[in-house]
C-alpha cells in the first residue's frame, strides 16, 4: 500500500432527509495509486459526487475508513487534516472559482498565503504556476479579461501552486466548448505524465476517455472498474 495515494475501505456516507435516513454511499473499496489518472462516472444520485466531496476531506464519512497517502484522515486533529489536505491536493472544479477583482497571479497564489508564505515568493511561483499552464505574460489580468478555457487554466495553475501529490477535478469541462475541453485535457494528461494522480468527475464519455482508468457509480456503488490497458481493479 505504499504507492497508494487514496485508499478507501468500506466506505459509507449516509444524509437524513425528511423521508429518512438516504445511504448516498454504500461500502465502498478503492484504491487509487500514485501516478494513476482515473475518471469517476455515473449518472445523478449515483453518489460520485458525494465520493468526490470525501476525498477532498470536504465531507466526513458516516462509516468506513478513508486513507490518504497513508494517513487515516479520521484520526486527524482538525489543524492536521486542513494541513494535509493543503500540502497533498489540489481543487479544480466547474465554475472556476475566481476571485472577481484579483489579478491571475493573485489567484493562483491564493492557497500560499494560507500557508504563511511571504508575498513576494507568493507571487513569483504564482508566476511560475500560470507560465506552467502556457499563460506567460497574464499575471497582472483580471479573470473578466480572459476566455473560459484560459480561467481554468488559471484554475489548474492555483491547484498547482501548493506543488500537490493528488489533484481532484469535478467536471473540469462542464462550462467549456469542446475544442477547450480537449485543450484542458490535454493539459491534465501532462500533468499526469508529470508524475500527478488525477481523480476527475465526468459524465462525459469523450472527457473520461482521456484516463486510464474509469470507475462508474450506480445507487452508492461501485459497479465497474476499468483500466487500459486492461488489469485488475485494486483491491482494498
């Protein structure tokens, strides 16, 4: 287990609604290595979302075990948990999530300055990151100023700064046309030659294709696991 960046055992995640208690997600084992770039598919109410929401410890499980880089993320002070999620993943997600009257090197450099990082280093990797995601020359722009594939790469860049082992992507390509959307995955697979594990949310089979792995949800489980080339799913 000690190339593996996600490991989730038994997992569960249940809400209370007004017609009872709704089981969202139903023991669920997987393991995600290091390196690997994986798609999660399913239709709505499937319970990727909520899956997704729990990897980025942006939700807490109603049962089972979730580690991250072999850390069980229940075990965890709360300032231990905020730590490693910081230092290990990186968020990109649908809308971009740009702050309006920040300039692109301010954006990208946001998550530094959670880490107490002087401004002017914030600033020069926030450089470097936009440079990373072919936006030279864009740092001092607004996010108005700019494309909607140009913000995610902006979005990508912020994900980078804080240099993470694991970056989780919920429908990256949600707000983008299609010749964008294959130019943020394009990014995304060399991200992943790079060395990064990739975790994204799609319903699109054209955008999961890019993976080389897809794990389907259906009703709370886990109901396919493919790799290519072929091999057998990982085993909690």
């Amino acid at each position: 287990m000690a190339d593996a960046v996600v490991r989730v055992c038994a997992l569960g995640k249940s809400y209370v609604t007004a017609a009872g208690l709704f089981p969202a997600l139903k023991e669920v084992d997987l393991v995600i290595d290091s390196g690997e770039f994986v798609a999660i598919m399913g239709p709505s109410g499937s319970g990727k979302s909520t899956f997704m929401n729990l990897l980025g410890c942006l939700d807490t499980p109603s049962s089972g075990a979730y580690f991250l880089v072999d850390r069980d993320v229940a075990q965890l002070a709360p300032d231990e948990l905020s730590s490693l999620r910081n230092r290990t993943i990186g968020f990109v997600f649908q809308g971009f999530n740009l702050l309006p009257r920040m300039n692109l090197e301010d954006n990208v450099a946001l998550p530094l300055v959670y880490s107490g990082i002087e401004r002017e280093i914030r600033h020069d990797k926030g450089r470097q990151m936009l440079a990373r995601v072919g936006l030279e020359g864009y740092a001092k722009s607004l996010p108005s100023r700019i494309s909607g594939g140009q913000q995610q790469r902006v979005a990508i860049a912020r994900a980078l700064v804080n240099s993470p082992q694991l970056i989780l992507a919920d429908e990256p390509t949600g707000n983008l046309d299609s010749h964008t959307s294959e130019e943020i995955m394009s990014l995304f697979e060399t991200l992943n030659q790079e060395g990064i594990t990739i975790v994204l949310v799609t319903h699109e089979p054209d955008i999961a294709a890019h993976a080389k792995r897809q794990v389907r949800f259906l009703d709370g489980h886990i109901v396919s696991d493919l790799a290519t080339p072929q091999r057998e799913p990982a085993q909690c």
